[in-house]
C-alpha cells in the first residue's frame, strides 16, 4: 500500500514539474506584445474610470498618463492593432470581466468593413494575456466562425499559443528574459511627422451603407454597456481620411442618434490637429504632438460632461503618481534617442517641456516650411515675429519656450542682442556681428564647440518645465562656411 501511495506521490510530482516546464517554455517562447501592454492593467486592483477602445488609432492617439497628469483621469488605452469593431467587442467582453469603468470611449474607424477581424496573428497582442474563460471561449468560437478560413483549424491557439510560438527557437532575443511594460498604460507612441496625404471633407448625409457586420457590433456593443450601466462616448479620431472612410464613419450617426450616446466626429470636425505637424504616417495615425491635442480635447470633454473624479488626491491611486514619474523618465529618453530635427521639435509639444532652440541662419533649415510649421507648433500659445525675418535675412534664429513663466522670446540674432530672466536661468545673448558666437544660459555657453573650423547649424536644449533641469540636448554642426 505505501509502495502504491509512494508511486502516486511521484507520478503527481513528476506531472506537476512537466507542466511547470511546460508553462515556463511556453512564457518564454510567448511574444511579450501582450504581457508588456496589458501588465500594468492586470496589476491595478482597483477599478479604472475609462477605457478606451478602438484600432491602432486610439493605441497611438490617446494618453492615458496625460490624462492622468492633467486631470487625475485613471484610464486604459485599450485599443488595438487591426482591430475592427468586432474584434473590437470580444475585447471589451474579456476586460470588463476584470475592471468596470464609468465610461467606454470607442472609436468607430472601419464602420464598413464586412469582416470581424483584420489578421488573426493581431489578435493574439489582445488575447494572448487574458485567461481562460467562458468569454474567450465564446470570442473565439464568434471570430473563427468560418470553417473555410484558413485561420479555421488554428483558433485554438487563442487558448494555448504554444502551438504557434514553439518554434521561435531561432527569434528569441534578450527581451524575452527581461523585459520592460508598457509604461503608458496601454498607449503606444509613434515618433515621426509625415507629410499628409491629400483629403477632402465631405457632407454628414453622404453615407457608405445602411448595414454592415461591424456596424451591427458597434450596436451590440452600445446596448452591452447600457445594459451594465456604463457611459459610451462614441468617436471619429483625426486623420487625413479618404472619401470611402468618412461615408463610413458617417454611418455612426443614426447610430448614435438611435441609442442617444454622444458621437466626436473629429475628422469633419478638422479643427483639433494640424495634419502638417501631427501625422506619423501620411494617411492614418497620428504622432505624439497630435495624440496630445486629442488626448487633452478628451480629457476637458469628459470632465465637463461626465461624473470621473480626479484621482490625484487619493491615496488609493498612489501608485499612479510614481508610475507618470518613469513615464517622464520614458520621454526624456526618447528625446535622447532623436535623430532628426523635425521629429524633436515635434515633440516639443508638450507642456511638461521648455526649450532653447538655436538655428543657424547657414544651416538651411530656416527655408524649410516644416521647420516653421513645427516651431509654431512647439509655442502652443504665441506667436514667433522674428522667424520670418530672421529666415528672409538669413541670420541665426533663437527661440526660447518658458512653459513655467508661460513666457515665449524669439530673435533675429542678427540684429538683437538681450538679456532675460527665464524659469530655466539667465539667458544672455551676446553682439554675434563680431562672428564669436554665445548664448549665454545660467553662465553656460549653449554654443560651445569643440574646433573652430566647425560651425553648430543647431542646438536644442531641453528642460523639464518644473525643475528647469536639462533633460535633453539636440546639436548638429557641419564645416564652418567662409
């Protein structure tokens, strides 16, 4: 008898250490892409106040930590690539079994789409880290309805992705063995200004359809939220968008007429972004400078017409305090990582940031209208009268931005010499007709070079608003033209 219990007592240990084996290859070989966006919401016991649902737009176009700092708002972008509104249901269905917020905000991009989801490897990001349950069962048996698609047979690997990343011998790399989450809680920004694509807004009556699977979800998914209770804001997030997709958007306003929820169109709306400045790619996402006019358009309407309190204040939510500490950590060092003028000063828009931009008249960047777009765009509030003259002139161009004193100075440096008191220390401008030039800031020249036959066509320093510390520095110089 105890052979037999000693028998059973191995069989069980030895069972139990191969499905720890097994669990552990299988978090490995796993792509982090969920655990990394989802982690802090599976961390927070408490409940979120918003959430935000929708494609890669919303992943790209609303920051929650934004929110946060401006606002106290405690949301998650949840947001995901490829997802259509279908997709976009059995999402929700499987996170509102672990948070309940006072308000959904949902995008509606791709009213006309007659399929429930765009490729089935995007969905493992928004499936991947959710456990096993009666809604994912039910999520997968609804998007996987089709035994002719060739995603048919493999569907199962929603519940075990074992079968699909098993063979990632050959892919795996140090981030899956240590990896950093998402410290934006869900959001993902993408840095770079694209030229946009040409558009033309249209009339609200000009419509794609009368039905569409995705508009039947976009109902299902109102009536689900009604059902428990739960606010929905319904939104058209800015983009360069064709023809095609805004007579599809249109669609969403019987809608939202029908179930009496408010609807943002912000695409005919056209006035919250510049499309010049705040485009990642020519014709659809938006970069961080036109995710934070969104975000802020946002957070104003959803504190004027909704009950979500601020946050700020209670300690319950402390943890959010420090976690937009490493967020500030997180874009100080993606200023550091810039290469490439335009996308710096486009993310000077931003009011946590002053700046000292220093441009010379012989580097070429003056005559460049993007540059001029892009600096009026990092003032946010002002206007810049010594650009145009300094660009025309030709001379070296100085812009400073004192978000704390909530002050801007600009100046033709060849004909204006000053001295002001800024939140980030003295700046002084030295005579720069004599060719030795200095620009003075706390006693630090900001044009200091190393050889003389070297020339700086730019400098940026960036500091943190509140501090006036240095948090980034931007400089490229070339042979210094006779």
């Amino acid at each position: 008898m105890k052979q037999r219990i000693l028998g059973i007592i191995k069989v069980v240990c030895f069972l139990s250490l191969l499905l720890l084996c097994l669990c552990g290859i299988t978090r490995l070989f796993q792509r982090k892409t969920s655990v990394i966006k989802y982690a802090d919401f599976f961390a927070q016991k408490e409940d979120f106040d918003v959430l935000f649902f929708g494609s890669s737009h919303v992943v790209n176009g609303i920051f929650p930590m934004e929110l946060w700092e401006d606002y106290g708002i405690v949301s998650y972008n949840c947001g995901g690539h490829g997802h259509q509104l279908a997709t976009t249901y059995w999402h929700m269905q499987n996170i509102l079994e672990y948070t309940t917020p006072k308000l959904i905000v949902l995008d509606i991009f791709g009213m006309h789409y007659e399929t429930k989801y765009a490729a089935a490897e995007q969905l493992h990001e928004s499936f991947d880290i959710m456990p096993i349950s009666e809604t994912k069962y039910r999520a997968v048996q609804d998007l996987f309805d089709n035994p002719e698609s060739e995603d048919y047979a493999s569907r199962w690997a929603y519940f075990w992705d074992f079968s699909v990343y098993h063979s990632r011998w050959n892919d795996l790399k140090a981030e899956d063995f240590s990896y950093k989450v998402n410290c934006q809680k869900g959001a993902e920004a993408r840095i770079n200004v694209a030229e946009p694509m040409d558009y033309t807004i249209i009339g609200i009556d000009e419509v794609y359809a009368e039905d569409t699977i995705s508009q039947q979800y976009l109902c299902r998914i109102i009536e689900d939220c009604q059902e428990r209770g739960i606010e929905i804001l319904l939104t058209h997030l800015p983009y360069p968008a064709v023809v095609e997709y805004q007579q599809a958007a249109n669609m969403t306003y019987k809608v939202a007429e029908k179930y009496d929820v408010p609807y943002i169109d912000f695409v005919h709306m056209n006035s919250v972004v510049e499309y010049d400045t705040d485009c990642y790619d020519k014709g659809s996402h938006l970069n961080p400078s036109g995710a934070r006019k969104v975000t802020d358009y946002l957070g104003e309407y959803i504190m004027d017409n909704y009950e979500i309190p601020d946050r700020r204040k209670d300690e319950v939510y402390e943890q959010w305090h420090k976690d937009y500490d490493e967020y500030t950590q997180w874009k100080y060092e993606k200023l550091n990582e810039q290469t490439e003028l335009d996308d710096l000063l486009m993310l000077l828009r931003d009011e946590e940031l002053s700046a000292c931009i220093y441009i010379a008249g012989s580097s070429g960047y003056l005559e460049d209208g993007q540059v001029h777009r892009l600096l009026d765009n990092a003032v946010i509030e002002g206007s810049l009268k010594k650009l145009v003259p300094a660009t025309v002139n030709k001379s070296d161009y100085l812009l400073v931005i004192d978000r704390l004193q909530e002050k801007i100075w600009d100046f033709d440096l060849a004909q204006d010499k000053d001295t002001l008191d800024s939140s980030m220390g003295r700046v002084v401008i030295d005579d720069f007709s004599s060719g030795d030039k200095k620009i003075w800031i706390d006693k630090v020249n900001m044009l200091e070079k190393e050889s003389a036959d070297v020339e700086v066509w730019t400098k940026v320093l960036v500091f943190d608003a509140s501090t006036g510390e240095i948090v980034s520095e931007f400089e490229r110089a070339g042979e210094r033209m006779e």
